[in-house]
C-alpha cells in the first residue's frame, strides 16, 4: 500500500474509532465505513453496503451510495444456503465472492434486481461477534465480474472488523438501555404498589439501620419517616423493642428464609399489633455489596386481633359477669386435676346456688337480678386468691376452683370449710338492687379434688349433689359430698326417666275405692293413681309421686286420672247406676294446687266428656291450707264458683287447721286414718275425732272416716254422727271394671248399699 493510502487508512481508521468511542449514533459510523473502504479501493466503481442480521433476516443499516430502491428490494431476505453472497455468506459463517452475478448459482432467485441496478459481482463477508454470532454482513460491489486481490480482502477484513466493533458496541447499549427502561417500570409499578399498600415495607441493614422504608402511612411509623431514614433501631426505638427487632434481622440472615411473627410496638397511631414477615435480600445497596438486608413486612392487625380477643372473651367468659364460664372452668379444673394427680396434693371444688334468687328475678325483673349478679360476683371475688377460679356456670350458680387446699384430706377438709365460711360470709351484708335492700343467702356444695376424685364430670356432679343437700338442710349453709345421696338422686333421677317412658307407654291408670255413708248408700269413690310396671308390677303412688312432683310430671299423671274418672262417670251414668249425689275425688298435689293452670288443666281433660264439675271433688291436704290463707281462699272459691267440691284429705295430721278451719270455703274433710285407727282405744283418738266431726258439723262441713277396716270402727264412728267412711271394711281400692261390678252390685234400687256386714 502505498503511504498516501496508508495515510487515508489511519485517518479512516482514527476517524471511525474515535466516533465509535464517542457513541456517535449507529448509522453515522456505519456509513463512514462504508464511505472509507469505497474511497480506498482503487476502483470507483466499488459500492459497499452493510447489512445487519435480525432473526434470520437481513436489513441493510448503510448503504451511502446505493440506490434506495435496491436496499428496500432486498430487505428483509431470508438467510439461506443460496441467496445471493450475503444471504448465503450469513447462512454459512464464511466468506462469498461472486465474480458475476449473472452467472453464479447462489444469485440465481436476485440476479435481475442486481443486474436493473448495474451490479456485476458482488463479496460478502460476515461480520461474526466476539461470541461467534452472525451480526450480519459487509457487502462490496461492482459494476463490472471481478475477484478481490489479497490487499482488497484485507482492507475488507480491517473494515469488517470495525464493523463488528460498532454492531456489537451498539448491542450492548441498546440491551443497557432497554435494562434501565425495564428497571424504571418496575420502579414506577412498586411505587404505585406500595403507595397503595396499607403495610409497612422496611428494608433494614443487617446492622438495624432503617436503609429504606416503603408504602403505608406514617401513622404506623414509630417516629416521621424522615427522623427514622439512615437511623439504627437501637438508637431509635427502646432497649426493649430494638432487641427484639435485632433478634429478628439475625434469625432471618442465619436462617435465609422468610420467618413470620406477630409483635406489638406503640407507634404514632398508638398501640398496634403487627404481623411481620422478614425475608432476606443480598446485595441491596450497590455501593456495599457485602452488606445484607432484611425485608421487613409490617402488617397492622390490631383490629383482627381484638376481635380474636373478643370471640374468646365471649367463648370463655360469662359477658354478664366477665367471669369465666362452664367452659373455662371445664379446662381449668381438668388441668387442675392434671397437677394433682401429679403432685398428690388436694384441691376444692365449691359449688354455691343462691338460695332465693328467683324469688327477686320473678318480683323485680331480669335486669334488678342481673345486677345482684354482678355485685355479687364482685364480693365472691373479693374473698378467694388469685390462684382460684371464680367461675358462673349458671343463672344464679357460681364455682370456685380452689387448686390448692392441703397436702391431706384433713388438711383439705379444714381449708375448704374455712373458704366455704368465706364466702358464705358475703352474704351477711344485704342487696342493694333499685334502691332496695336484700337478704340473700347461698347454699354451697363442696367436693374434693384428690386421687378419689378425679374426674371432673363426677367433681362437678358431686359438689352439685353436696349443695343439694345444704338445700335440703334449708340452705345458707355448706355440706360436704356424701356418696350415699348421691345413689339416692341417681336413682330419683334413674324413676324420673322410667316415669317420663310410662307415661308414653300408658302404664298408668286409676283404682277406684268406694264410699259410703252412715246409712250404707254408695255417695262416692276416690281415685287412686297406679302403675302398671312391666318389670316391677303393680307400684303404689307413695313411691312415685313425690317424684313426678319434683320432676314436674305430677300434671300428666293427674290428667290421666282425671281421664279415667271421667270414663268411669260416664259408664255409671250410661248404666243408669248413679244419681245426682255421687262423685269421685281426685288428689290434688300442692304444686299443682298453687299453679295458676289448675283450672284450665282441669276442664280441659273433662271436656273431652259429658261431665259436671259438682260430679268432681278435689282433695286438697291440711298442709296446703296453712301457707298463703289468703290466696288459697281465692283458689278454693274460684273453683267452687263452677261447681267443683272440695275435701280436706289427711285432716287431722297438719298444725293449725282446726282453728282456721271456719275460714276455709271446704265441703268435707277426711279423718285421717291415724286416728280412725285409735278410735277404739277408748282414749284420746276417740274423743279428737269426736271433736272434729262437732266441729265440722258447727261449720256445716261434712265428714268422711278414711282407713276404717272393721264393723266395730264403722258402729262408733256412727255414733260419733260421721257422715260416710272409706276403708278396706268397705272395699280396697279397685281397677274400673272391678269398681263397676262392685258398684252395681251394691246399688239396690233406693241406693243403699247391700253389704252383708251392714245388716
Ligand atoms: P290418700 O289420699 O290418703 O289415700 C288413701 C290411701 O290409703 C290410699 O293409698 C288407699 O289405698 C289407702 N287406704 C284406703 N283404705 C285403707 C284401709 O282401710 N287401710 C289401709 N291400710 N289403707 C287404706 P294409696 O292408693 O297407696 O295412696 C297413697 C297416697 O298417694 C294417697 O293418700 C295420696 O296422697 C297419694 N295419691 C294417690 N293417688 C294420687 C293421685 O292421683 N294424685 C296425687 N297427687 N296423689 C295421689
Ligand atoms: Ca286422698
Ligand atoms: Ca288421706
């Protein structure tokens, strides 16, 4: 090469580099080259063109002296193993010359193009990366079929390597800038996300320095954002707190996982609960590559937490008392009798039932005993330890838990009964509710807990049976657990069931035992309730009907006897066998007696039949009459008033009832049989029932002699001017059928009765 081409190449050279190095646009540099090698080569025919490869096409990028047209014509080719030189020299990573065009195989599919645009031969060489991939290629044409000279393909491959240069340089940035393009997106996408994030996002230095922090309002902050930014933990927050945030930042960086936990921290808004979740990130801060930081997700669940809270207040407290309820308890004493299995100790379970409480919830209205409630479960808590639990299991029924009451029974036995006089002590002080005062007292039932009893259903159910019996004592008062009551109420508990089945089955009826008067007319019978048991027989009502009173079952069994005194009416009177004076007594309990229901239960069974009230005498007990005088006046009357007719039964065995006796509205009253019995004894039985019947008679209240079994009692009473006698001397009590037989066997036309004993 000759200087003067020597001195062109170096300028070109210098020009291009600089330019390259300056990040003069693409295009400019590449047109350069193209301008260079064109001016170097020594025929002014040569025209040079770059082509950059996309995919598998090819596009030219410069091109400064070829016709516009042409480059569009080729743009876009496909890559391939014949087209043209570059197309094929891209495909095959080597050099093409064509000598002419006209003639070679490779331009077979271009040749018009090239020849319309006065090309003859054409080399093209492809421009290969640093890693070896196509960039596309460097083309130099003619006007006339030529081959390059040595010199000519090595000023070819000086091009095509700047070229390759400047193609690869403008990769680079291009792939920088769409990086920086990319990365302000998804800076712009986080901060919309965290502006609308209602967490807290930290990022921390490993160190506990506030690095960053995203998202949320300040509120949730400990201090502004701008008073946190760059600060230490430690420095910030207190000792406390920071430790704990530390703790945290270390367990994430050791563990390089996401670790999630809850914690609290009074921030600006106050006291919050936070859920946090941490994760690890490495290489946060460019400038300090080696530093590690957490991700700090504060989350406020304050709200969610509370409301946790409350669902377990609600499901673990009474919400009148806020003391715990049943279910507390329940866990409290199982893991109570947990510990003492263990530790062989003993603990108490105290359960107390006021004694009168309905009393002033039915007179005062539920919330005046709602507020007795809660001032008592203020006193209760006032006497027992913070250990022991105080719980409401009931309306009006309170449990104390006492864990730990000595190491032995008798030890045990002493610290309850001292606990028990506690509290029993804080009823001494009255109730104040509405501005009334209060006399309120509890009945305390106390169980043991200790490896005798360790099942808590049983320690729950044996303190209620001790307190049963502090009831039964007349309450205000404690009682210890006595296994024998206890198989007493479970077998109370076991007939109440088997009565509840009877009733289903219709196991029940009643006997009927006659009456008569002095003068042997049949004026009368009483029902007496039986029960047909499948297993047990014929079982008399002293054994069952205390029972059903209790239970509240009495009113079934009353309407069936009233049912089958009804049908035994209607069969006397459809056999014509009754007049107008005859009824049968019924028993009346004393809870049945005060219940405002009596009337309406009544009539409504006898409506099911043709039936007067006058037909229906109700036998009320002496003891009934003794307890509200006026009310069971109104009682008496009222059901008078429609025709029912009333007897006073067992009468004799009660207190006051002699001298009160002129107040009460009654038709009869019944001896009781204690006294028939010692009728003949010629002593002191003789002459009361001597006094009752003048009395009666004064009062114009007829008398019936009950439990009478012999003639001899009959002739006395008879002289004593009875009015009618009831007894086994006459009959025992009968089934229906057998009443009826006996009846009409006993009814002579004018009604006396035809007894032979009578004669
Ligand atoms: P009560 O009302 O005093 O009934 C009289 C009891 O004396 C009956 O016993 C009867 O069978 C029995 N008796 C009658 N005459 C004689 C006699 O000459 N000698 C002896 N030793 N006993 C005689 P019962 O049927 O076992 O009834 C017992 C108690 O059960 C009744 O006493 C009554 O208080 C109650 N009772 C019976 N039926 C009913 C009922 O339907 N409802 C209610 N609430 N109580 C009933
Ligand atoms: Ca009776
Ligand atoms: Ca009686």
């Amino acid at each position: 090469m000759d200087t003067v081409r020597l001195r062109k190449l170096l300028s070109h050279q210098q020009n291009i580099l600089s330019k390259i190095a300056l990040g003069t646009p693409l295009n400019d540099i590449l047109n350069d080259i193209c301008l260079s090698i064109e001016e170097i080569i020594d025929d002014e025919s040569t025209k040079c063109s770059i082509l950059s490869l996309k995919g598998k096409q090819l596009f030219h990028c410069a091109a400064p002296n070829i016709d516009y047209k042409y480059c569009q014509l080729i743009n876009g080719v496909n890559i391939g193993p014949n087209v043209g030189s570059c197309g094929t020299a891209a495909y095959r990573k080597s050099r093409i010359i064509v000598e002419n065009i006209e003639t070679s195989p490779l331009w077979k599919d271009f040749k018009k193009i090239a020849l319309d645009f006065g090309f003859k031969s054409c080399w093209s060489t492809p421009i290969i990366s640093t890693q070896s991939t196509v960039l596309g290629t460097f083309a130099i044409y003619h006007s006339s079929p030529k081959v390059p000279s040595t010199r000519e393909l090595e000023l070819i491959d000086y091009f095509v390597h700047f070229s390759s240069i400047a193609l690869e340089k403008d990769i680079d940035s291009c792939k920088v800038k769409q990086l920086i393009v990319d990365l302000q997106q998804s800076n712009e996408k986080f901060k919309a996300f965290t502006k609308v994030m209602p967490d807290l996002a930290l990022i921390l230095s490993e160190d506990g320095e506030y690095t960053d922090i995203y998202g949320s309002p300040d509120e949730l902050l400990y201090n502004s954002l701008n008073a946190l930014i760059n600060k230490n933990v430690s420095d910030v927050l207190p000792k406390k707190e920071a430790q704990s945030i530390m703790a945290v930042i270390k367990k994430t960086l050791a563990t390089n996982d996401i670790q999630v936990f809850e914690y609290q921290l009074e921030v600006q808004k106050g006291k919050v609960t936070f859920e946090g979740r941490t994760a690890p990130i490495d290489h946060y801060q460019p400038s300090n590559p080696s530093q590690r930081h957490v991700v700090w997700m504060a989350r406020d669940i304050t709200t969610r937490k509370n409301a946790e809270k409350e669902v377990e207040r609600l499901a673990f407290f009474d919400p009148l008392t806020n003391l715990p309820n049943r279910r507390m308890l329940n866990e409290r004493l199982a893991m109570c009798v947990e510990r003492i299995k263990r530790s062989h100790k003993a603990g108490a379970l105290l359960f107390l039932d006021l004694d009168n409480f309905k009393r002033i919830n039915d007179s005062l209205g539920h919330s005046a005993g709602d507020e007795l409630l809660v001032e008592l479960s203020k006193r209760l808590s006032r006497v027992i330890r913070s250990s022991d639990t105080l719980a409401r299991v009931g309306g009006d029924e309170f449990i104390v838990l006492l864990e730990y009451v000595g190491e032995d029974n008798e030890q045990a036995n002493i610290e309850a009964k001292i606990v028990a006089q506690k509290l029993l002590s804080v009823f001494q002080e009255k109730f104040e509710v509405e501005g009334l005062a209060f006399q309120v007292s509890c009945s305390i039932g106390i169980c043991l807990v200790d490896n005798r009893h360790s099942v808590t259903n049983n320690i729950l159910k044996f303190a209620d049976t001790a307190m049963y019996r502090s009831k039964m004592k007349g309450g205000n008062g404690y009682s210890f657990y006595d296994p024998e009551l206890q198989t007493l109420l479970e077998k109370q508990a076991e007939l109440e069931t088997d009565i509840v089945r009877a009733i289903a089955c219709d196991e029940f009826c009643a006997y009927f035992q006659p009456q008569i008067s002095a003068q042997g007319a049949v004026i009368g019978a009483e029902a007496l309730i039986r029960w047909n048991h499948p297993n047990k027989g014929l079982i008399a009502p002293n054994e069952f009907i205390s029972i059903a009173e209790q239970y509240g079952l009495i009113q079934k069994l009353q309407n069936i006897v009233l049912r089958d005194i009804c049908i035994l009416i209607e069969q006397l009177s459809a056999g014509n066998i009754m007049d107008e004076f005859f009824s049968v007594s019924i028993n009346i309990s004393q809870c049945q007696f005060n219940s405002s229901t009596l009337k309406t239960e009544l009539l409504n069974t006898m409506n099911n039949f043709n039936i007067q009230p006058s037909q229906i005498k109700l036998e009320i007990t002496e003891s009934m009459l003794s307890a509200d005088i006026d009310n069971t006046i109104q009682q008496i009357e009222e059901l008078k008033e429609i025709g029912f007719i009333f007897s006073i039964d067992d009468f004799g065995t009660g207190y006051s009832c002699l001298t009160h006796l002129s107040a009460f509205p009654v038709n009869e009253l019944k001896i009781d049989k204690s006294f028939i019995d010692k009728v003949l004894d010629g002593g002191k039985g003789g002459s009361i029932v001597q006094t009752i019947i003048s009395l009666a008679k004064s009062l114009n209240i007829s008398v019936v002699a009950e439990g009478v079994e012999a003639s001899e009692q009959f002739d006395i009473l008879k002289t004593m001017h009875i009015d009618s006698i009831q007894g086994y001397f006459i009959a025992k009590p009968m089934i229906q059928s057998d009443y009826v037989k006996w009846h009409k066997n006993n009814v002579a036309r004018c009604g006396l009765i035809h007894l032979a004993i009578l004669k």
